[in-house]
C-alpha cells in the first residue's frame, strides 16, 4: 500500500472461492462479476469505494492462482534481494501463458497492495492453498487470511486457521454473503493489526463509513415518514358531472388514490434502494413475496399490520375516525377488507372509512360543475401495514450484501423476517405516535402534525439503528 495515498488491497486467492463477491459486499458494488463457474475473473479490477464523490479505500478483483506450485518452485529458488522477489518473477514470466494468472494477480501486490487472501473454510485444505499460502509469505508484504464459507461445514475451520496463523499477520472469518456493515468495519479494522503503518488511514475509512451508515439510516427515516404523511394527507378530486354517476366516481377515485399510494411507496422503496447503493436487488426480488404483493392485496392486510385486537383499541382513542376503523376492523375482518373493495361505491367506503366517505365532499364549484374530493385516507391499519412493508424492505436491503446474488437465500431471509411484525411488537408509546398523527393529520394541526412525526422518525431511527 502507498501510504501517501488511499489504502488499497489486493483480493487474491484459488479461483471460485469468493474472491469477487468479497469485493462486491467490501465496496457495495454490485456491478462485480460473480459466477459459481471457477475462472469468472480473468483480470485484474479495481473498485474503489468513494463518499461524497471521493474515494476512501480500494480493492482489487483478481483471477485465482492457476500454477501455484510452479510458481512457489520458482519463489523457493529465487535467490535475489527478498524486496525484489514479485519484480523478479513478473520480469521473468511475464507472456508465459503458464503464469500468465500469476502475473496478472501478482501486479497489484508489485504496485504496493496490501494482500488479503480468501479461501472456502468449508472444504478441506488442500496442497495448492498451502502452495498459495507460502508464496504469499515469501512475498514478504503484510497480508490477511479471510475465511469466508460458502458451506456449512465447520469441520475444516480449525485446519485452516492452523495452516492460516503459520503464514499470515492476522486472519478473520467473514462471511461475504451475510455480511453487516459491522461485519465490514471489523475487517477493515483489523487490517490494522497486519501492518499499524496502516491505522490512520483505515481510522479515517472506518469512522467516515460509520457516519455514512448513519446518514443513510437518517435519509431512510425521512423518506419512511414522508410516506406516511403522504398517506394520512393525499386527496383526490374530479369533476362530477352529472349527480347520477356519483357512485361511479367515486370508485374511480378510489382507485386513483390508491395508484398515488403505490406510487408514492415505491418511491420510497427506490430511495431507500439508492441510498444503500442496490441496484439489482428488485430483478431478484421473489415471485409472492409480500413485498411483491400489492399493497391493497387482502393477505398483505392479513399478514401486516396491527392483529384485529390491538387495532380496535388503537383505534378507539383517534377521535373522530374511531368509528370508521372500529368498523373496519371488525367487519374487515369477517367480510374482508377488499372484498368490499369490488363493489361500487363500496371501493372508498372501505379504503377510505365510512364516515369520510358518506361525507364525500361535493366542494367548490368549478366552472364545468361539481368537483369531488376523496380523502384523506381515514384507515389506520393503512399506516401500520405501511410501516411494516417499508420497515420489512429496509432489512431486506440493509441485510443482504452486494456480493448475494442468488434468489433463494432471499426467499428465506424473508421468510424469517416476516414472523417478526414490527408494529404488533410496537409498545404503547411507540403506537400512541401513530395515533397521533392520525389525530393530528384528521384535524390537520400542522403544528402537531409535525410533532407527531418527529416522534415517529426518532422512533423508526432507534429500531433501525438497533438490528
Ligand atoms: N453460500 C455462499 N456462496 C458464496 C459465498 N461467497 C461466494 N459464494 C459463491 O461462490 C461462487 C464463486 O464466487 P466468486 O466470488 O465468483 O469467486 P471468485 O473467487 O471470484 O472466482 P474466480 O473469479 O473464478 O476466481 C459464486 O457462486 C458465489 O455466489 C458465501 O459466502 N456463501
Ligand atoms: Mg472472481
């Protein structure tokens, strides 16, 4: 590594040991090749990882070695100054098509990288990684050993961190497919230990990746509180012609508003995408995932949300609209919430709340006729599933790292994360937040408006500051 520069690392290892996906998960990058065929990775890349359009820390991919004992036979007989011994035998191999691996993945370690080695802990160790291990230690260079299991197999470990604490500085378990930004800043940490001319740099990569995480959590949070404030606030309106199709715009408006909601959801979701730098996560998002579910889909209502229980009594205490929500949750429930969603004039009375929409406004007149006016949403289970669906999308993308890349793992991480509702979990204070601006918004107090989702982002901020 230069030290007047940024810190930069070489990726080496066998082929198909998870090279690049360490890389992608260390850099966030998803755009890094990656592929259960050994040999994916034919040249040298380097990813580096930047905030606020600087870069802070660099990676290099790498092929895998390919001629480890002839190169480690050529390694043990050099003779020339210990310095110089990668120089040497670039000078000596490079174009020879048997070394032409060795050549390629030894040249950033020539240029000065630090060399992180990567290797399968749930196989055995075999001739060639220790053939690998050796040459590296003949390099000289401050280096750490990262066993990253692809299996489950733990029988190996212990061989391996024998073989791996003969040879090298330091060595770490690491996961590159379930990785945690946590798990990232102790790699990153430790690389410290290898070589303490490292440490004020790596400091600087580890605190500046610290504050990111937390501006990213907070851009999270705002966009998750815009959402529920969109939904207790959006309306919808259309002319009326004609008195006689009332019923029918009103169903039409329904469904607009609705649209809005998807929309303004998505949206979100997109933002929190962005923010955590995914860029293919949605192509593999699963087929009946709830996430893929639309949101007025009836099993979204039953799987997310207040149970029908806490909802009554929620809903008992928001003034006005306690009605339209005691309705809906008991009725909801027997008749269920979107059937009635079919039916004509039945689709807003139900989104919407009955007491709203036998309200429906007929306001101003504008030139042409009438003008009708549905919403705001008046349902607060809407609020809880929302704020599930949106919680649910953040683990989802804040648990899975870059370098994941295949569907079924997600299928099951979801799985397990379903079982553990957030806003059934929620605790009276935390609820009575919601409820506040339900309140707030119905009778649309600015003021405590912005009080209650104030509440709401500190609250959303601690959860998801704490997974
Ligand atoms: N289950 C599991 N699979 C992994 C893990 N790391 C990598 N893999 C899989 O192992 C295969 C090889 O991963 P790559 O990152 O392409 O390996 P590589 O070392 O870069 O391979 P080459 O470029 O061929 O040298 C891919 O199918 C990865 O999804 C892991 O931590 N767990
Ligand atoms: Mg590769």
């Amino acid at each position: 590594m230069t030290h007047a520069t940024i810190p930069e690392f070489a990726i080496l290892g066998h082929p198909n040991e998870g090279k690049s996906t360490l890389v992608s998960t260390l850099t966030e990058d998803d755009t890094v090749r990656v592929s259960p065929f050994p040999g994916e990775t034919t040249v040298c890349r380097t990813y580096t990882v930047t905030l606020d359009d600087k870069p802070l820390i660099r990676f290099m991919d790498t092929p895998g070695f390919q001629a480890p004992r002839k190169t480690l036979a050529w390694f043990q007989t050099y003779t020339g100054p210990p310095e110089k011994i990668i120089e040497a035998f670039l000078a000596e191999h490079e174009g020879e098509k048997t070394f032409a691996d060795e050549c390629e993945l030894l040249g950033p370690v020539a240029k000065g990288a630090g060399i992180i080695y990567v290797a399968d802990g749930s196989r055995p160790v075999r001739q060639n990684d220790l053939a690998e291990m050796e040459i590296l230690r003949l390099t000289g260079l401050p280096r750490m050993a990262v066993i990253n299991c692809k299996g489950v197999d733990e029988k190996h470990l212990a061989s391996w961190r024998t073989e791996f604490r003969k040879t090298f500085n330091a060595v770490r378990l690491f996961n590159a497919h379930n990785a945690t930004l946590k798990d990232r800043l102790d790699l990153l940490a430790a690389l410290i230990t290898v070589d303490p001319e490292w440490e004020p740099a790596l400091t600087h990569v580890v605190t500046a990746l610290n504050n990111e995480w937390g501006h990213r959590l907070r851009r999270s949070v705002d966009a998750m509180t815009d959402l529920f404030h969109f939904a207790l606030t959006h309306t919808v309106s259309s002319a009326l012609g004609d008195e006689g199709k009332k019923g029918e715009t009103e169903k039409k408006l329904a469904s607009r508003f609705q649209e809005a909601l998807r929309k303004k959801e998505f949206q979100t979701r997109e933002t929190i995408r962005r923010t955590f730098r995914h860029s293919l996560f949605d192509v593999e998002m699963p087929e009946g995932s709830v996430l893929q579910q639309d949101l007025f889909d009836k099993r979204t209502f039953k799987l997310l949300g207040l149970t029908q229980k806490q909802l009554a009594t929620a809903a008992a205490t928001c003034g006005g609209a306690a009605g339209a929500a005691i309705d809906l949750a008991t009725a909801g429930h027997s008749l269920g919430l979107f059937t009635v969603l079919g039916s004509i004039g039945g689709a807003a009375s139900a989104f919407l709340g009955e007491r709203r929409i036998a309200k429906a406004k007929v306001s101003g007149i504008p030139i042409g006729g009438q003008e009708l006016t549905l919403g705001p949403c008046r349902n607060l289970q809407v609020l809880f599933v929302l704020l599930d669906r949106i919680l649910l999308y953040f683990r989802l993308i804040t648990s899975r790292s870059h370098g994941k890349r295949d569907e079924a793992a997600l299928t099951v991480e979801e799985t397990a994360l379903l079982n553990d509702s957030v806003s059934r979990h929620l605790t009276a204070p935390e609820k009575k937040a919601f409820q506040d601006l339900f309140k707030a918004t119905g009778k649309q107090d600015t003021a405590a408006t912005e009080k209650a989702l104030e509440e709401i982002r500190t609250l959303i901020f601690t959860h998801i500051n704490s997974q």
